[in-house]
C-alpha cells in the first residue's frame, strides 16, 4: 500500500505542473509572435534566429511538462478509489447469521 505523503506529492505535483505547463504556453506563444515579427522585418538577423532557438527551448519544456503531466495523470488514474473490501452480492433466500 503506498503511504498517503505519495499521493500528496502526486497532487502538488499535477497541480503544480498544471501551473508550469500555462507559462510555457505563454512563452512559445511570446516567443512565436517575436519570430514572426524579426522574421517579417528583420529576416535572418540574429534577433531572429534568438528568437527562434528561444522559441525551440519553450516548446521542448512545455513538451515534457505536458509528457510527464499525462503520465502522472495516467498513474493516479490506476489506484483505487478506496481501500475497502469489495462488497459481495447478497444469493437470494440466503439469510445472514
């Protein structure tokens, strides 16, 4: 059985990830607009192609926080709700002692 500080740290850690996942779509999508204007005025420049590697960085970060979000979304998923005995059906005519 795991011990209840597990599924705690599994909380915080989604609701935390949840948080970083939103600034990471920010910056990509700061980060793509900054390309897209170097790009239309400044095409090749070095502004250009900084914003573009930064544009790179932020897409990476917000694909393994969104990676690793789904894997521990998918292993809360699989514990039980509740640790109790499952209840048995009661064969009719049958009457409890």
């Amino acid at each position: 059985m795991a011990p209840k500080t597990e599924h705690l740290m599994s909380l915080r850690a989604v609701r935390q990830l949840r948080r970083t996942r939103t600034f990471y779509t920010a910056g990509v999508l700061l980060w793509a607009a900054s390309v897209a204007w170097t790009g239309w005025t400044h095409p090749g420049s070095r502004q250009m192609w900084v914003s573009l590697l930064l544009l790179a960085v932020f897409t990476g970060l917000l694909s393994t926080a969104s990676l690793w979000l789904h894997h521990l979304q998918a292993a809360s998923g699989r514990k039980p709700a509740h640790h109790a005995a499952p209840r048995q059906g009661t064969v009719p005519g049958h009457v409890n002692a």
